[in-house]
C-alpha cells in the first residue's frame, strides 16, 4: 500500500540575517521539500490461497500440499527521488484443525518457507527463507496454528543492488517441506489463516517542480527589495514561510492468489 509521509525542513537562523526576505522566504521553499519519504506496498493472504486436508498415517512428517504464490510490485520510480533503502516484510499464519478417532499421538505442523524475487536482471533470486513448527498433546480435536515472521533490509541484511528495485518484479512465496502430524487416521485440515508480504521504499524526494518556480519567483522578489531598502535592511527581519507539518497517507490492498 502506498504511503507518503513528509516531515517539514528547517532554516539555518545565521542566514536569515544575511538574506534579503524574500530570499530567506525562498530557500525555505526549497528546502522543506527535500525530505525523507516512504512508499509501502502490501499484499495478504488467507485460506483461498492455500487449504487442504490430510489423512495421516501415525507419523509426525506427513507432506501436505506445496504454497505458492506469486505477486507482481510496483518498482520504484527514480523520478520520485534517491532511494536510499528497500524493506521486505513477510508475516504468515497457518491453522490447522483435525478430529482424531484414535488420539494416540500429538497433532503438530511444521515447514518453512522461501520469499524469491524475479527481476529482468539478475533474475530469479532467493530473497530470503523463514520456517517454523507447533504442536499439541493427543486430543480426538482441536486447533492450532503455526507463525512465521522475518524483515530483510538492503542495504543490510540483503547484499542487493538498490538499482534493481526501479525495474518491474515479482516476489514468491514458496513453501519448503511442510509437514503435518497426527495418529493413524486422523483427518487434518490445514490452511493459511493469514498472511502478508510488503515491500517499503525508503527514498528522499526530491523538490517539486513548483518549488523550483516559487524559488525564482520569490527570489526574483528578492532581488528587486533589495535595491529600495538599502542600509534598512540589518533593522528587517525575514519571516520564514512556514512549512508543511503531518503526513498523508493512502493505502491499497491487492489479495494475491485472486
């Protein structure tokens, strides 16, 4: 989901003695607008994404279906500024549900999971792999779930090319190995309750256009106060224009797997 959040820049006080008004006006203009911003994608999940159910056969390491999904994220657009760092985020959760005729050994799921990411060059690549595991004592039914939580960061804990990111990509979610547990003929059910993966842009951005003309607008102002004002202006003080404070923020929401 898309979020922009800017904070307001600041004056240097040594200079608004040494520029004319308008001029002081101006550079706070200009610098307000170069600030540290963030764009965040995300993507969920949730059992139409993956179910099945499992019949065991006694054993603690019964293979249940294979996860994978694939979303496509918007690159970066480098018109917007200097990207400074990527943030991936993945949150999963699994459930499973069983009825046990027999209760004799203890319910229990476990796996991992891969997050691959795709781009034109260098290609298919894995990002990162979390896993996880969680069980129960015997019981002829009941529920439990499985968590599974990692954020990687470049540059830091991913040695990728920030570059890489201002070209169109995937990312996937592959399972690996996930297994589920339970006594002879019991029938277990197994889903993604929920789930997420984001992608955070971390970038400065870059002055608007408009800003750049109420600079030279302003400034041009300036320059023309000068001339009448003469030996007045160490008795003037410059008010500052004041700056945008708060942030906005507008979120979408794309289901994967749709």
């Amino acid at each position: 989901m898309p979020t922009a959040a800017h904070s307001k820049g600041g004056l240097f006080p040594s200079l608004q003695s040494a520029l004319p008004v308008a001029a002081v006006i101006a550079l706070a203009v200009f610098t307000s607008r170069a600030d540290a911003t963030q764009i965040i994608e995300i993507v969920t999940y949730d059992a139409s994404d993956y179910s099945g159910s499992i019949v065991t056969n006694g054993f603690s390491n019964n293979p249940i279906a294979s996860l994978e999904v694939t979303d496509a994220f918007e690159p970066f657009n480098p018109t917007l500024g200097t990207l400074d760092a990527v943030t991936v985020a993945l949150s999963l959760t699994f459930q499973i549900d069983w009825t046990d005729p027999n209760p004799t050994s203890s319910p229990s799921i476990s796996g991992g999971v891969d997050v691959v990411w795709d781009v034109n060059s260098p290609g298919e690549q894995t990002l990162f792999g979390t896993g996880g595991g969680n069980g129960t004592g015997p019981s002829s039914s009941g529920s439990l779930t499985m968590s599974m939580q990692r954020t990687v960061t470049t540059p830091g804990s991913l040695a990728f090319d920030l570059s890489n990111f201002t070209s169109p990509y995937t990312l996937s979610i592959v399972s690996d190995s996930m297994t589920v547990g339970g006594s002879n003929g019991a029938t277990i059910d197994y889903e993604l309750a929920s789930g997420s993966l984001s992608v955070t842009y971390d970038f400065t951005a870059v002055p608007e256009p408009a800003s750049y003309a109420a600079c030279v607008v302003i400034g041009a102002v300036g320059l023309a106060l000068v001339r009448p004002r003469g030996r007045r202006q160490g008795r003037d003080r410059g008010q500052a224009a004041p700056g945008s404070d708060g942030a906005s923020a507008v979120q979408t929401s794309a289901a994967a797997g749709r």
